[in-house]
C-alpha cells in the first residue's frame, strides 16, 4: 500500500509501515517544512493515502473543497502513543479496501469512516 506521511506523524509508525513491506514517502526526509496544501497535493497526484495527526486536513478536504485521495488522521493522547501502530494494523487489514476515498479518524475505541467526496 502506498503511504505520505505527514512530518507531525510518529517516525515509529513510518518505520514499523515499511517494514511491513508498504510503500511509504515521509515528508521530513523529503520536504520538511512543506505547507499542508502541498503535502495534501503530493498524496493526491501520487495515489498515496495521507498519514497525519494533524486536524487542519479536515478543513482542506471539507471546507476548501481540496482534492484528496484518502486520508487518516491518526487520534491518540500522548499517554496512547503505544496504541497507534495496533490500531493502524487493524485498519490496514480489516479496511484496507475503504482507505481510498475516505477520511478516516483513528482513535483508542474506534474507526470512523467520512466520504471524501
């Protein structure tokens, strides 16, 4: 599956994906720094599900009417930190068919799937 990761995404998670063989670009090893627009842009143009914790992509996709391709937004309070790589296996192998066209709100108790279009 192939991946962009946001840089506020946990560099844990980023490796524990490609080591289970996925396919993953990482904002702070290619552009550091780059807008949210762009990075939204990069995984569109590229058919890659965008990997973030940040809430401001909601309001680009929702709001500014930017196109997305899928997207998870990864939930969790610093003391669940342990819980964000179980919780995106589970959604990898259980969902993997809705990742596309989806935004997807990862947390603790459960998944929720919203349209992107």
């Amino acid at each position: 599956m192939k991946f962009l990761a946001d840089e506020c995404c946990d560099a844990q998670v980023v490796s524990l994906l490609r080591s289970q063989r996925h396919d993953v670009l990482y904002v702070t090893e290619f552009k550091p720094g780059a807008l949210d627009e762009e990075v939204l842009k990069k995984a569109f143009n590229e058919k890659r599900i965008l990997l973030t914790e940040d809430k401001d992509f909601g309001e680009l996709v929702y709001r500014l009417k930017k196109p997305a391709y899928g997207i998870i937004l990864l939930r969790f309070e610093v003391s669940e930190r342990h819980l964000k790589w179980p919780r995106l296996m589970e959604l990898i192998h259980h969902h993997s068919s809705k990742l596309e066209g989806h935004f997807i709100v990862v947390d603790i108790e459960k998944f929720r799937f919203r349209p992107l279009r």
